[in-house]
C-alpha cells in the first residue's frame, strides 16, 4: 500500500489518502477497498481497514467513518460511532485529539481540515452534489463553532476526478456555475465539464481558509486510484485527518 501521509511537524495535525494497493478484497475491488457499502465481502474490508490504520499508526476502532449521501449535514462527534448506525452525514468534525476522521471517495473530492491550536479537526466528502449544497463552508462553520479560526485551518483535499475529465451536460454545467463559478471546465475532449476540487478551493478560500494544497491525482486517469465514473463498480478510497494527542506548540493561543 502507498499511502500519502503528511504531517505538519511542528503542529501534530496529520493529513493521509490511500490509494487502491495493499489490501485483500477481490476483483473488482481489488485490493485495498475501504467502503463498506459497494458490494464487496464485509470481513475483506474490515481487513482491509485495519491494514491502513496500521500503515497510520490508528487504532482501527478509533476511527470515524460516514454514511456518505451527497449533503450538507455535519456531526460533531467525540468518539467512534460503537455498535449504532452511522448517521447519514457528509462531514465530521473533532475537538479530540488522537481521532481520527475518515472520509470514503472513488472520485468525489475529499477534503482533510485541521486547526492544531484550537485542537479541532474536520473531513468532508465533497461531490458535485455535495459541493453545491455547501457541505465545506457548513464543514468550516462546525469547526468554528468549537473554537477553530479560518486563518488557522489548513486544508488538504485528495485524489478526486479533474475538470478535463469530469464531462457533464451543458444545462448542469450552467446550474453547477451558477452556485459556485470555478467550477466551469471543459474535458480534454472538448465537451462541458465540472472541476469539483477547484469550485471546493474557491469555496475555502471564500470563507477564509488560505492554507490550501491539492493532490495532483485524476482518479479516473489513474489505474492506482478507484474511479466511480471509470468503472462503475469499484472500491473506495479513503482520506484520514487527526490531531496528535499530546498538546502541540502553541496550543491554547489565541
């Protein structure tokens, strides 16, 4: 498995996306499928997510996961989910340090939030759906509310469709841009398109959040990543964003 696994060193806020390799489901999953409603054997992905928690030094119980439907709903949460149902949300966000917050993607952008002074983090599943019903600003207010500032946020979104790749109709095209403008593209091919992860930077950067980095990854170009579009059924991907539990330098600043 390769995982892209970053760390701001001096704040213990960590960011990390998986790719497809590592793992042990079968085809067409094949191998390191995280989502658990796709189709594929439930014990492989319980396999499977344990592999990378390892790989990330989590407890793979400790990990929050969600029933992605395509909102804007957030959850604040404390702890892992137990033995209920998940609740149907498109972002979490944290003010506890050493949970980590997962996000499950095969094209839709995935977007990691961390503030290491205020201690607060937050993952968001950012899809055109999604993105258009404002599902990161609602991200950002929720991180807000317990105690996060904009300036401070630092926000990494991972490997996701690219704008020459995601074609669409012209008509929503149109609508897409009309609630968020940076998301009007063209395919390579020269067809109208949706570049999800520009309109979601444009988007953060509208509320406030400047420290903003994109991975260079089409999932749908790549034959590393999973891809919804590519191959209809497939895997998922997943993004992990958390907090050192020891208290970072300059935590409790204002």
């Amino acid at each position: 498995m390769t995982v892209r696994h970053d760390a701001i060193d001096q704040s213990g806020a960590h960011y990390a996306f998986t790719d497809r390799w590592g793992g042990v489901s079968a085809v067409p999953y094949e191998e390191l499928n995280l989502g658990g409603a796709v189709g594929d054997d439930p014990e492989a992905v319980r396999t499977n997510r344990a592999i990378a928690a390892r790989e990330l030094g989590l407890d793979p119980a400790a990990v929050v996961w969600m029933n992605q439907v395509h909102g804007r709903d957030v959850a604040v949460v404390d702890g892992p989910w137990g033995e209920g149902p998940i609740p149907s949300v498109d972002a979490v966000v944290t003010a506890r340090r050493g949970l980590a917050l997962a996000v499950l993607t095969a094209d839709c952008t995935p977007v990691l939030l961390a503030d290491p002074v205020a201690g607060v983090v937050g993952a968001a599943h950012a899809g055109r759906p999604g993105m258009v019903a404002g599902v990161v600003p609602a991200a950002v207010e929720a991180m807000v509310s317990l105690g996060a500032r904009p300036e401070r946020i630092a926000a990494r979104t991972g490997p996701a469709v690219c704008g020459r790749c995601y074609e669409v109709p012209a008509p929503m095209r149109a609508q897409v841009a009309e609630v968020e403008p940076a998301a009007w593209s063209e395919t390579s091919w020269g067809t109208p398109a949706v570049d999800v992860t520009a309109a979601v930077h444009a988007q953060l950067a509208a509320v406030g959040v400047t420290d903003r980095q994109q991975s260079g990854v089409c999932t749908l170009e790549s034959r590393d990543h999973y891809s919804y579009r590519r191959d209809r059924v497939t895997g998922r991907l997943a993004g992990y964003v958390w907090l050192a539990e020891s208290d970072a330098p300059g935590a409790g600043e204002a």
